[in-house]
C-alpha cells in the first residue's frame, strides 16, 4: 500500500518506535515518584523537555504535554474565554474540526465569534481581514498556520504583530505546518497547539504553548503535574517519541521539506499533464507535501475507494454524522463550487516518501480515472 495520506497521520519513525517501545520497558515509573524507579523516568521527561525549549526557544514554564492537539486547542480556546464576560473571538472557516467546533459550541454558549472567509483567490486569510474584524471586545484570535487540506500558509507574522499592537491574544495551530516549513513562534503568538502523530511519533502527545499565562486556566485538574497546567501522570513514552521527533526535524529539515517538494512537484505535474480537466486546489504559498487535486467529472469518494483498491491511501472531503463524505467546508469556503469540490482528492506526502512510490502512484492514478471516466 502506497501511504499519502499524511496529513491525517503519519507512519511512526523506527527509531522512534524502538526508543518509546524501550521506555515503556526501561522509563514505566512516573515522574512524581521520589524513589529511583520514578526519578529515572523524571530524568528522560525533563531530558525531553529539554528538546522542546530548545526547538522552539521557549521556556521550561511556557508548555505542557496535552493528548493531542485538538485538547490543546479546547483548552486554551476555553481557557482565554473563561476570564471575559463579553468576549468575542476572531476564527476562520478554514479551521481544523478542533477550533471550529470549539468555536461553533462557545458561540451557542453566548461567545461573539467572527468566523472569516478567505477573500476571493486566497487560500489563507489575511493580516488586513484580521485587522478589519477586531472589535473592541476581542479578546483572541486563533488560526491555523497551514491548511490540513489545501497546504495554504497564513501569514502568520504579520497576523502575530497586528495581535500584539492591538494587545490580542493570539492563539496558533501549528499541527499541519510543523516539520513542513520553519516554525519559530514570531514575537506576538502568545500560544501555539502541535501533535506528535503527524511528525512520526506515537498518538498519545500533543503540545501546548502558552507564552503569557496571564488568561491560563487548566482544564484538566488533577495532581501537580507539569506547574499544575495538566493534572494527570504523564505519558512519558509517547512524550519521548515526541521529543525525538523534534529532534529529527531539527536536525534534517532542510533536506526533507526539499525533498517532500520536489516529489510533490512531479506528481502533481505529472497528473496535471497525463489527465486532462486535473487541477491543482492551492492559492497562495503552501508547505512542500499536500497537493490537493481535482479530477473533472469523477466522483471523489468513487475515486477514493478505486485508488484504495488499487493500493492507495488519500484521503476526500470530510466524514459526515451519517458516515458519508460531505464536500469539503474548506474548499467550499475558499469559493470552489460543490462539483469542484466533490472530486478532490486531498494526497499528502511524509519524509519517508520514496521516489518509487510517487512514481507508482501517478502510474496507478492515471489508469483509475482514466477507468472511471471510461
Ligand atoms: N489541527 C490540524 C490542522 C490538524 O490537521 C489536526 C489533525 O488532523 C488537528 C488540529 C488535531 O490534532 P490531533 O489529532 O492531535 O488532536
């Protein structure tokens, strides 16, 4: 099976499955525990903390282990909005599930949420809508670094110095983007949401960065653990892995963000060229491994399964209650019409992905809509 479906999640690194398995047998005390089985275990969290102040040169104080991102960006959204009696919330329509639903649901419980959409041609929103939306009352604005589904890269910086002349907390999800680009958390994000599945490290770990402290409430209460930010035992293996992998990424970067482009460059050229009515779903700049690709009259959830059949693993739209595929809210946002749209199919490449399979997968892709459109 051809695996493109990174940005749902990723393959664990070897590696890194050898080092946390390892924990598991070496690291299992918890780290609150005085004895020397506990204090060995506080001895590889901190040494992991350690990677994660020095990968985003931040302070010890300013993070803690979450399960995921999407508790992450519950907790800090609710956080934030706990402290204001009136507080309105600047969003986009182009949000993960994870802050739009969150916002959809503090929005019926009395919260103002400005849910903007991108301007005609855009895939990101941009520092003047932002601008434009601040109200007197606003209190936060939270947005994603780079789009899940299209790749698209908000201008992050320049969104993160409006926040901090207007004195607005700004809350970034860097989930997509991490491992994709460079993720130096400009002057003016005050706090930012990553996950340890979708860089080759165990499910299980996500991180919370929380620079100004002066708006935190905990959600999960429970024992001392990480300065009282998550009550509850660490997840010390998972947490481990995660820390390896911000490793591998500091330390070769620059080769696989080059690397995932040039592969995702061919292959969209290729299908672009070998298929006509193929068109590539971006706007503006993107990170170097999504291309999100519509195939003129064919259906994509159809598509999904054919290629699924044919050994390989995309991803289409969004899961419905009923359990069927809706046309994405994001390309529906960014102004596609519903055709468009429905036959998308989201492919989204790794560092582990090879030449050979992207090779593969054109082969394969250009013989099943060619089917299908038979
Ligand atoms: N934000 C983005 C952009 C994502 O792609 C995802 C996962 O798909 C999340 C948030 C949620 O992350 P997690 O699965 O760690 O909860």
């Amino acid at each position: 099976m051809i695996y493109l479906d990174n940005n749902a999640t990723t393959r664990i690194d070897p590696l890194i499955l050898e080092e946390t398995t390892s924990a598991m047998h070496l690291f299992w005390g918890n780290p609150s525990s005085t004895h020397q089985i506990g204090q060995n275990a506080k001895k590889k969290l901190s040494q992991a903390c350690s990677e994660i102040t020095t990968f985003f040169g931040i302070r010890q104080d300013e993070f803690f282990f979450t399960s995921g991102a999407t508790e992450g960006l519950n907790t800090l959204i609710r956080s934030y909005i706990s402290h204001f009696t009136k507080a309105h919330i600047i969003t986009s329509i182009l949000e993960h599930e994870a802050v739009y639903q969150t916002c959809l649901a503090i929005e019926k419980e009395g919260i103002e949420v400005s849910f903007l959409s991108p301007n005609k041609g855009e895939g990101a929103i941009l520092p003047s809508q932002v601008l434009e939306a601040i109200r007197p009352n606003t209190q936060l604005i939270v947005l994603m670094w780079a789009n899940n589904e299209t790749g698209a890269i908000t201008d992050i910086p320049n969104i993160a110095s409006v926040a901090k002349r207007k004195g607005i907390a700004f809350l970034v999800d860097g989930v997509a983007s991490l491992g994709k680009m460079p993720c130096q958390l400009p002057d003016g994000v005050t706090a930012a949401c990553f996950s340890g599945h979708k860089i080759h490290a165990p499910k299980g770990c996500g991180l919370a960065i929380i620079r100004d402290k002066t708006f935190f409430t905990p959600l999960i209460i429970g024992g001392p653990q990480q300065g009282k930010k998550r009550g509850g035992t660490e997840n010390l293996p998972a947490i481990i892995g995660f820390a390896n992998a911000l490793y591998q990424i500091r330390q070769h970067a620059e080769t696989n963000i080059n690397n995932m482009r040039r592969l995702r460059d061919l292959f969209e050229n290729a299908l672009i060229s070998s298929l006509q009515g193929t068109k590539s779903i971006f706007a503006g700049s993107r990170i170097c491994n999504t291309s999100n690709i519509s195939f003129e009259n064919v259906d994509g959830e159809t598509l999904l399964i054919a290629l699924d059949q044919a050994g390989i693993a995309a991803s289409h739209g969004a899961a419905c209650s009923s359990g069927a595929l809706e046309p994405s809210r994001v390309l529906l946002g960014m102004g596609y019409p519903k055709k468009i749209a429905s036959s998308s199919i989201r492919f989204s490449l790794s560092r582990m992905t090879t030449l050979e399979e992207i090779e593969k997968s054109i082969e394969i892709i250009v013989q099943t809509v060619t089917s299908l459109r038979d």
